[in-house]
C-alpha cells in the first residue's frame, strides 16, 4: 500500500491504468481505498473517471473514500 501512496503523492500519471486494472482485479476494500486517494491526487480524466465507478462498490469502506475523494476533488484539494 505504500507504493500507492507514494504514486498518488508524485501525481505519477503513468500508474492510473495499472490502477485500472487492480480495481478490474478486485483488490482488497483497503487497496482500493488507497488507489481512490492516490487517484485524486493525480487528478486526470482517467482517474476521476475511476473514482467515479468506485462509488457504486459493494463495500461503503471504498463508497466513502469515493466520496471523500471527490469532495477534496470539487474543493480543489487532495485527499
């Protein structure tokens, strides 16, 4: 999880479709909770776009940090 971080706090652009397809592989609830932040600190098309499908996962651990994330996002902040 710590090379998530790492990869959301660089903005690393090229580690959203890695992203991608951890999230189509159906990580762990706490993963993915990091991909969501990591995902709104790079702040691309493609990565709110992901966060935006995550808000409909079964699980509310990753639903929150979708909503989290997005809030930080129209706020001109990162999570």
């Amino acid at each position: 999880m710590m090379a998530i971080q790492i990869l959301g706090q660089r903005k690393y652009e090229r580690a959203v479709p890695v992203f991608a397809e951890m999230i189509a592989e159906g990580e762990d609830v706490y993963t993915l909770r990091e991909i969501v932040f990591a995902l709104s600190r790079i702040k691309t098309d493609d990565s709110c776009r992901l966060i935006a499908q995550l808000r409909d996962h079964p699980s509310p651990v990753v639903r929150t940090a979708c909503d989290e994330a997005l809030v930080a996002l129209q706020k001109g902040e990162s999570r």
